[in-house]
C-alpha cells in the first residue's frame, strides 16, 4: 500500500510540474494530502469517521484554495 501511495503521488507531482497551472497543482496536493493521512498516518487504523472528517476537510480546503486560485 506505502509503494502504491508513493507512485500515486509522484505521478501527481510530475503532472502539476509539467501542466503548470496552480489550479491543477492545489487539487493534486488535496490529494497527495488525502493520501499521506490514509497511506502513512494511522488514519487507516483509526475510527472511520475520524478517516471520513479529515478526507472530507481536505477536499474542502484544496476546493477553496483551487476556487481563490482560479
């Protein structure tokens, strides 16, 4: 799971550096985020709502940050 976590994120990385839009690189960092707390943090092993709130706050804060960049 931490390799596919890895490659998932590198891929998102290489992507945001070569389109170049800010948009695009603040949703992918949502993402990476959303990955780092499932993959790597004990989210995984914690209760599922816990899992759920912190996913759902950071898709809400890369949302708003890609509405205030575009």
């Amino acid at each position: 799971m931490r390799l596919a976590t890895f490659v998932c994120m590198a891929v998102l990385a290489i992507i945001s550096v070569t389109e170049g839009h800010l948009a695009l690189a603040l949703g992918f960092a949502g993402v990476k985020a959303v990955l780092v707390g499932l993959g790597y943090m004990e989210l995984r092993s914690a209760a599922r709502v816990h899992m759920v709130s912190f996913s759902l706050a950071m898709f809400a804060l890369a949302g708003g940050l890609v509405l205030v960049a575009s």
